[in-house]
C-alpha cells in the first residue's frame, strides 16, 4: 500500500534526464510529468476532485497502480501484441478520467463502492455510455474500464469490482454498429488550397526575405532593454532627458509610445536606453510631465537603427523597425518556419516539435564534386517500445532519414539562429514562453498559426496585395495535424503545381509508390504512405465518378485506354466528403495496386490516365502504382480524354495566344507554338471520340 508521502511515480519508471517535480499520494493534483520525456507532448494532471469522496479512494489506488505497476503476462498473453506493457502517460491520465466518470455515475444512484457496482450496472453503464461515441471510440473505453477491472486485481487491496461483462459475452455486442454517423472516421480535414497557397506564401516570404531584418530588430532590441535596466540615474542623465524628450512633447509632434491594452503609454525603456537614464528615473520624469497623456494622444513610432533589406515587390517591406513590434515579429518568424516544416516535410507534428539544432547539417560532398541532398535526423514517438512492449516516452532514432529540399533547409537555419546549439528548435524557453519546459506544444502552435494569419492579412492590405489573403478555412481552425494531411492531397490532386511548391512533390510520388527506397518520406513502418495512398485512392475515384458522370451526360471519349478507363469506372466505388475509416489505408492500398484500371486526372495535362506501368511513357520506377504526372507525354498508351477535356485544351489555348499577344517576339512564337499543339491535340479528340456505348 503506497501511503500518504508515497511519490505518485517510483523511481524506477523515471528517466535518468526527467527532472519534473514528483506528486504525493495524498496530493489532490498529481502530476505525470515524470513519465515524460516527449517535448511535444503536455505536462498532464490528474486532479482528483472531479472523483466523487466516497470512491476516491479506491480509484485513486487502482490509478497509482497502474502508473507503477504492470499487468500479469496471463492476462497479456489473451489480448494481442496491442495490449503489451505499460502505456504512455497521456493513455493513463485519459484512464483515469473514464474511471472518474463512471465512480460519478455510480455516485449519483448511491453506489458508493467499485465492488457494488453490479453486473447488470455495468452493462447498463456501458448501454449509456458506448453510444455516446463512435465505434473506435467505444473499443478504447472498454479496454480502459477493463484496467480497472484488471490493476484492481493488482492492488494491494482490491475493491473487489467485477469483471466486465464484454469480457465473458464479447465485446462486439456492446460497441456502436460500423455503419453509424459516428464510426471511426478521420476526421482530419485537408487544409483548402485558397488557404495553404497565400499561408506558405508569406511563411516562405517572412523566412527568406524578412527573417535577417528580424533578427537584427530583436538583438538591438534585447540590448536596448539590457542597456536601460543596467542605466543608473544621475544630474546628466536627467538633462538628457529634459533635452530630448520635451522638445517632442512641445513641438506637438509624436512622442516615442508603446502600446497598452486600447492606448498608448511613452516608451519608459525606449526612452531610457536612448537617454542613458535609469527606467526609474524616466518614469518619474514622464509623470512629473504628463507624457503619458501625451504619448496616447500622439503616439510615435520607436524606431531600431537596423537597416530594412527585406523587399515586396521590389519595395521594403517596412519603413523602419519598431522596438516593439520586435518581439512579435520574432514569434511570427518562429511561426512561420513551422509551417513550412509541418507541410514540406510531411512530419507528424510531434517529430516536428522534437526537432533540435543541428538536425540538419551540410551534406559532405559527393566524388563527383557535387553535394548530396539534406537530410533531417530526428526522432519518432507514435507506437514506440520497449522489447517487452512497454512505451517509451521519448520515443527513437528514426533509421531513416527525412530529406529536406530547400524551404525546409532555411527555416531549420533561421530557428538555429533562435535558440543554442543542441536546444529544440522549437523550444518554448527561446520562443516567449519563459519557464516552459520542452517544445511549444500543440494549442499555443494553433494560437499562433491564428496569429500568424491576421498579421499576414493586415500585411497583405498595407501593401496592396488582396490577392495574398489567407481566407477562413471552411472545416475551422489550422491545427497542426491537417498540414500533413494536406501535403498527401495536394501530391495526389495538385502534380502539377497550383499551390505554391506543390510541384516539388510531383516527382517524388514514385519514390512515395516505391517504398523500397530511401528516398523523401521513406519509413520502416507506412508512416506517410498510408496518408498518401487514402489521399491519391480518394482522388481516383473522384477521377472515376467524373468520368462516369461524363458519359453518362453523352460526352464523346477519346484515347487508346478509353475504353479500359470506363471498365474501370463503372467498378471503382464513390466516396462521398472526405472523411475515411481508419482501416481504409489498407484497402486503399490494395485498390492503387490494381494496374491498369486505376484512373487519374491530370488538372496541368487535360487528360485521364489508365495507369498500366508497361504502357506508361513517363518512365516510372519499378513497382510504381501510380504516374508521374508532371512528366505527362503525347501517344502514351494509357491516355483518355472527354468532350471536356477537349474544350479546355482549347480554352487554355485561347488564354496562351493572349499572353503570346503581350509577349516579346521569340517568347510569343514558343507561346503560340504550345498553344497550336493544344489545338491539334482537341482537334484529334473531336475526330477520334466515341460515345460510350460503343466503346463497351
């Protein structure tokens, strides 16, 4: 029996580097910090006053079992590989707090003992409490109210609870139907592209172009600051101030001013670093004077002696910088090179928020002078274990590495200049959040995301460019996980590069397919092949129901794989919206794998491709299931086209011989040359096509 002083954690399930403060036993808030060592992941408590008096107690003992002891290899040996070892410290806190609520469903009908808690009442709990969420959902609340059953059984003085009655009937009676609005769906919507174009836009912009300008404002800035706490007050350093500053005041021009709340305030530090006069001495003098007053009335600008290099459109992006506009622009800095490592390297966020200096260093060079790509060494957290099964918090060494291409190089650079060799990159002690341990975590990245996109917007109006506005996404806020899931639907939807950088990712579908290679993204386990094959299998059916829609409308089709493409359609399924089961990334991968009669668009090209690898001209790699899109070629054996395609191809030539109009002369000639190619290409779609009858 663990008594009052007993640590929540024993110190044997407490890494060597873990210095979280330990609770006690009789704490009304433990805390599980100990058993973490992810820095993405958040210090989690348990407060015990949300478990009702009368069973605290015995919840409370089956709670510190868990977290210190493990469950009996008979009882592992019935429930798989899923079921081995101890859990994250985030699975037991979430733990508790089911079993909190069934200790206050069982208080509110005068149960006041886990051991009282009838068969009958169980199952009637579960009734309750099972429908509420979905199927995935429900299975995981059972295996959590089963632990209670089971650590119970462990303790030192069992309450005596019964055993689940899914244990002995089966737990398939007990979960919701699959087929209910609930089941388990990912939920985890794409970012729209009206949004993620202008988003990594000003993200790239604010790493390339502004990031030198910031850092300098945020070095001076952190020097005046120092400067003027370490000033001391003196006769002379009051005459400076006479000197320089009631001249403005009496001038009526704009005092030096730091915004507070809804007004404005004279900048006391500002002032000071400038005047060699203590803060204390400042402020006595701007009282005595009533610049307080003034500076809200007439507020000026506390410009840094920094010189502005970043440019939009050929114009500086700032007139000056500003002493206190500094630190934000440091956090939207710090922002914006997590966006780019959130969508262009496709990590999960946690690999992100795990990411340290020196991640990324210089490629050495190759033997024929060149240099060998970047590469991202980091660490993965999701599923990783012991050799007996149990959760390792600070997760592993991923064998493979991430391959950075060129955005991501810089904004690995820039957030190494922001914090100490070896420190997280995104470190929240470096990054405003003083006294915090570990990564910035997942809500304060989604606030500053927010942030981020106001400031870019009101960016975007002051210099004239409404067409750069990040618009509300219509499925909510930006969260750091729909980045990845982004970068999946635009490599299975956008080859051909409508959203900015997108057409980096073109080629490396392949390599993607190949999943023997060592290539971007490659993993031991699917990792984010399994998001990319539900994205590109979404995408073809989509390709496939507009092509039955098609000809069922009586369009023509055209192309040596037309009639292979409508058997296809006529038997690839329809999905509707986006959400997926969570076991779709199987069948996902079973139905890219059917060569020949998987179909897709190319939005850039204006054809369908029947993928068949033997036919295809793009020259993909071995074992490839899917083209290479961005190397579309005329007379491949694996095109189709429609009545719509065709007239695209002549409205897009229409729009060439526009821009060829307004060209210079040899520019204008390749122009119109491409735009001609596009003609003849309709023209042979209008002398070939068939309806779809007589193709089938």
């Amino acid at each position: 029996m663990p008594t009052p002083d007993s640590p929540v954690v024993l110190p044997e399930w407490i890494s060597p580097g873990n210095t979280h403060p330990n609770s006690r036993y009789q704490d009304p808030i433990w805390s599980v910090a100990p058993l973490i060592d992810n820095p993405g992941t958040g210090m989690g408590k348990i407060h015990w006053k949300n478990c009702p008096e009368p069973l605290r107690d015995e919840v409370k003992l089956v709670a510190w079992t868990m977290i210190n002891g493990q469950r009996r290899p008979t009882y592992l040996q019935t429930r798989g590989v899923q079921a081995r070892g101890r859990t994250s410290a985030p699975h037991m806190r979430a733990s508790c707090w089911e079993w909190m609520r069934l200790a206050r469903w069982l208080h509110k009908r005068q149960i006041m003992s886990l051991g009282a808690c009838t068969e009958a009442e169980r199952r009637a709990y579960a009734g309750e409490r099972l429908g509420q969420v979905s199927r995935d959902s429900a299975a995981i609340l059972c295996t959590r109210l089963t632990d209670l059953w089971a650590f119970d059984q462990l303790s030192a003085r069992p309450s005596g609870i019964s055993r689940p009655p899914w244990e002995t009937d089966g737990v398939d009676d007990f979960l919701p139907a699959a087929d209910t609005a609930g089941q388990g769906e990912n939920a985890t919507e794409p970012l729209d592209p009206l949004v993620l174009g202008p988003l990594l836009t000003w993200a790239i912009r604010v790493v390339d172009d502004f990031a030198d300008d910031i850092l300098a404002a945020w070095t001076q800035r952190c020097c005046l600051a120092n400067q003027a706490a370490a000033n001391t007050a003196t006769p002379q350093t009051l005459a400076a101030l006479e000197r320089w500053l009631l001249p403005l005041a009496q001038a009526g021009g704009p005092l030096p001013a730091s915004p507070v709340g809804n007004t404005f305030r004279a900048a006391r530090s500002y002032v000071a670093a400038l005047t060699g006069a203590s803060v204390p001495q400042t402020a006595r003098f701007i009282q005595r004077h009533d610049l307080h007053r003034v500076a809200a009335k007439r507020p000026g600008p506390c410009p840094l002696d920094v010189p502005v290099t970043g440019r939009i459109n050929g114009r500086p992006w700032r007139e000056h910088l500003d002493f206190h506009e500094a630190e934000e622009l440091m956090r939207h800095l710090s922002t914006a090179a997590a966006i780019i490592c959130l969508y262009l390297t496709g990590m999960r966020p946690q690999e992100v928020q795990g990411l340290r200096s020196g991640c990324c260093p210089e490629p050495e060079p190759t033997a024929d002078g060149t240099r060998g790509r970047h590469l991202i060494r980091s660490r993965h957290y999701k599923n990783v274990t012991d050799d007996d099964g149990n959760h390792i918090s600070a997760g592993e060494v991923r064998r493979v590495p991430w391959v950075a291409i060129t955005p991501v190089v810089h904004a690995i650079r820039v957030l190494e200049r922001m914090v100490p060799p070896g420190e997280l990159l995104l470190s929240a002690a470096h990054h405003g959040t003083c006294g915090k341990q570990g990564a910035l975590k997942k809500e304060t990245l989604t606030k500053r995301i927010e942030s981020f996109v106001d400031w870019a917007n009101r960016e975007a109006q002051t210099h004239g460019l409404p067409d750069q506005t990040i618009p509300e996404d219509p499925h909510g806020p930006i969260r750091m996980g729909r980045f990845r899931r982004t970068l999946a639907w635009h490599i299975a939807r956008r080859p051909g590069g409508l959203i900015a950088l997108a057409i980096q990712y073109g080629h490396m579908r392949t390599v993607l397919d190949a999943r023997t290679s060592s290539g971007y993204g490659s993993r031991s386990r699917r990792g984010i092949h399994a998001v990319l094959d539900v994205e590109t299998a979404l995408a073809a059916a989509d390709t496939a129901a507009r092509l039955r829609d098609r000809a069922a409308a009586g369009e023509k089709i055209s192309g040596p794989a037309a009639r292979r493409a409508l058997t296809a359609a006529a038997h690839a399924p329809r999905f509707e919206g986006r959400h997926v089961p969570r076991t779709f990334a199987k069948k996902a991968s079973a139905f890219l794998a059917r060569d020949g009669i998987v179909l897709y668009d190319n939005p850039d090209a204006f054809p369908i491709c029947a993928f068949k690898h033997d036919n295809a001209l793009c020259e993909p790699e071995p074992g490839a299931t899917a083209p290479r899109q961005y190397d579309c070629r005329p007379g491949c054996g694996n095109t189709v086209r429609t009545d719509t395609h065709a007239r695209l191809l002549s409205e897009r030539a229409d729009e060439i011989d526009q821009l060829a109009n307004h060209a210079p002369h040899p520019i204008g000639q390749r122009l119109r040359a491409n735009a001609n190619r596009l003609r003849a290409t309709a023209a042979t779609h209008d002398a070939t096509a068939q309806p779809a009858e007589a193709l089938t």
